[in-house]
C-alpha cells in the first residue's frame, strides 16, 4: 500500500531528508515509541526518537538537528495506513 501525496515537484533536490523513509524503521520501531507518535503525530519528534530512528537504519553518525523533526504529510499518511492495515488500538 501506498500513499502519495506531494506535489510532483516535491523532492528535486533542494533538500536532503532528515529521516530516512519511514516505512524502513517504523516496523523495527519499539511498541512505546510508536505510541508516543501515533498519539501525536504532528508534534515534533523527541531527540531520543529521532536517534533511534537513525540507529535502526545504521546512520548514527549524523547529527541530530536541535530544531525538532516533523512527520511530513506522506509520513503521517502511512501512519493512517498502517493503523488502519495492523488495527492498532
């Protein structure tokens, strides 16, 4: 399943992202730190979330930005998807 929603425009090499896709760490992500994201979403994601996301994808050496990292739409659009596919409660 796969949900798409950017501009077509959307990744042209103007920025390089902070995360990697997120349908590479969130399965590996623990229980507890899903939960804390599927509560909010929007809000941005704590420093000790962000730096387990880049150790599960092995890229622990890059640095953690002080600004907090937001899930983008097609994030939070896989998030409704996988909810929906796993019935998470």
């Amino acid at each position: 399943m796969s949900s798409v929603i950017d501009r077509p425009d959307h990744g042209t090499g103007r920025e390089t992202p902070l995360l990697p896709s997120i349908g590479v760490w969130w399965p590996m992500l623990e229980a507890p730190l899903q939960r804390e994201i599927l509560e909010h979403p929007t809000a941005p994601l704590r420093t000790a979330i962000v730096r387990r996301i880049l150790d599960l994808c092995e890229l622990d050496d890059r640095p953690v930005p002080r600004s907090g990292i937001r899930l983008g739409a097609n994030e939070r659009a896989y998030l409704a998807g996988w909810t929906h596919a796993a019935d998470w409660t």
